[in-house]
C-alpha cells in the first residue's frame, strides 16, 4: 500500500484540502473537497469528526494564536454551516424509527456546529429530530420536549460559564414536566474536558463526539424498547 492509499494518510490530506478551502473563503471548494472524498467512499462520519471538526478545532488554534482574524473564524464556521446544509439531504437516512429527540444548545451559548452535527447523524440513524438550533431559553426547551414527546434530550455546552444553564434546565425538566421523561445525553468541548459530571447532572449521559453520541443513542433506543 502506497502511503496515498493509507486511510490515516487520506483523511489527513482531505482534513489539510478542506481547512486550506475554509482559510482561503472557498466554498464551492471545501465542498468539493468533501464530494471527492465521499465519491472515494469516505464515510460520512469520518468526515464529520475527522475533518470538519478537526479542521474547526484548528481554526480554533489558529485564531487562539492570532494567526488568523476573527472574519476568518465566521467565515470558516459560515461555510463549514454550508457544506452541513448541502450533505444533510443527501445523508442515507434509516427507515426503523428508533424515537423521538430534541437536540439543542443551552441557553447562552452561541456554538451551534457540535450540535448541529449530533442532530443530522442522529436522524440519519433513525431518531425523529429536532433541531433547536442554540442559546434556546430553557422555557423553550421544556415546550419543545412536550410538544415533540421527546425520549430524548440532548443539550449542547461548549462554554464552562453555560454549566449551571445545563444544571438549571435538568432540574426544571425533573420538577416541571411530570408525563415525559426523556433521557439525556450531553456533549460539547465543556463534557470533552469535564473529568466527571457535577452531582445534579447525575443520570445524564456524556458523549465525547459524534461516534460516541451514536453508541451511546443506540443503547438508549436499545433500552427504551
Ligand atoms: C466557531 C467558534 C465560535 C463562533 C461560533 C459560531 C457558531 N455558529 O457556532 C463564535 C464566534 C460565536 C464563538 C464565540 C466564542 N468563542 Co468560540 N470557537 C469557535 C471554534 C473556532 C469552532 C467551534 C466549532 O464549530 N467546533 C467544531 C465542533 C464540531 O466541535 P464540538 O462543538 O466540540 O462538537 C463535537 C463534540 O463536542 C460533540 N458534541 C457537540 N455538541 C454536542 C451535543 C450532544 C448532545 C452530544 C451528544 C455531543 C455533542 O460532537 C461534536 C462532533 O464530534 C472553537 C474552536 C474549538 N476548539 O472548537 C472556538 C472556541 C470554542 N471558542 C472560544 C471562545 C473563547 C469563544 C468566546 C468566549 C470568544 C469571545 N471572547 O467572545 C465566545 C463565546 C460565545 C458564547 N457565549 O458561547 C474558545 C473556548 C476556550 C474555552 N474552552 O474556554 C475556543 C476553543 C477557541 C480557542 N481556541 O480559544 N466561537
């Protein structure tokens, strides 16, 4: 095997073309970079997490360091938005319906990409999503898991300072609405850095990415029957 055919190698170099596109204000490229690679047989997931939010993550770095301006960040999460919208269609969706969810980010917080990824693999996988998008008001959160009957809840936080949102929102949802009681699963960089949960999220799942999000959802939908 040439070092060209090595999968490690590849997605490597599909992650490099991809965040030169996002740099360079590229578009119609970073979406082509990532037809190419599906066309190669790529798997989506694979492009999620090792590309798109590697290639964030870096972007991250890069700005962190001053590298590159803060117009570079929007434009990069605007396009890497885009590039989400285009594939969300055309994802292969499972016809088993494996329950109800609601995915959003917590009140406050502004990062929406993570969980916007969560809710297009996780209806891909058979869950009926809906998406919230972020900063929700918890008021809105508790109506939507009412009005979508939701077995699950999945909440994003990227910020630290959004925790004691998350905290509040589990507790509102425990005392305030008595005949749903969907399980939760949390995740964004705050629970990639958490080394355990604080006590008032007790009983809530964490997952760590995209491939943990689905294992984990997997066993939920599993143990819901
Ligand atoms: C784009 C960006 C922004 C944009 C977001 C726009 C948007 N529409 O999303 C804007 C400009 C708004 C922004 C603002 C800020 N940002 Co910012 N941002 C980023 C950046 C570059 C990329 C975020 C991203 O898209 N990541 C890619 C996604 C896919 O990764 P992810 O969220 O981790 O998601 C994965 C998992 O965590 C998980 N997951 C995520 N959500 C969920 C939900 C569930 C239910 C599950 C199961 C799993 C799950 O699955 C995902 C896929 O595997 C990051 C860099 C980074 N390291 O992430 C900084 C970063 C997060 N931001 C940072 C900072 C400091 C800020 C600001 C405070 C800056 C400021 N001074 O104003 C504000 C805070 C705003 C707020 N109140 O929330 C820091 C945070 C450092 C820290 N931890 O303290 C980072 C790390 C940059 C850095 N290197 O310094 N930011």
């Amino acid at each position: 095997m040439t070092s060209w055919e090595d999968p490690t190698t590849r997605i490597l170099s599909v992650r490099k073309a991809y965040l030169d596109a996002l740099l360079a204000g590229n578009r119609k490229m970073a979406l082509q970079v990532v037809r190419n690679a599906k066309e190669e047989g790529i798997p989506i997931l694979d492009l999620y997490v090792d590309v798109f939010q590697e290639a964030m993550y870096e972007v991250g770095r890069l700005w962190e360091a001053n590298v590159i301006t803060v117009a570079d960040e929007h434009m990069a999460t605007a396009i890497t938005q885009y590039v989400l919208s285009v594939l969300y269609p055309e994802m292969d969706f499972q016809s088993e319906s494996k329950g109800r969810a609601v995915i959003t980010g917590v009140q406050g917080e502004l990062h929406q990409v993570g969980a916007n990824m969560v809710a297009d693999v996780l209806e891909s996988d058979g869950w009926n999503v809906r998406f919230l998008g972020t900063n929700v008001p918890q008021d809105g959160v508790l109506e939507a898991i009412v009005d979508h009957k939701a077995g699950l809840l999945g909440v994003s936080v990227t910020m630290f300072f959004h925790l004691p949102h998350v905290i509040e929102l589990i507790r509102r949802l425990k005392t305030e609405v008595s005949d749903i009681r969907p399980r939760v699963i949390l995740g964004g960089a705050a629970f990639r850095m958490l080394s355990s949960l604080p006590p008032e999220l007790d009983g809530c799942a964490v997952a760590k990415d995209l491939r943990e999000a689905l294992q984990t959802t997997r066993s939920i939908a599993c143990a819901a029957g």
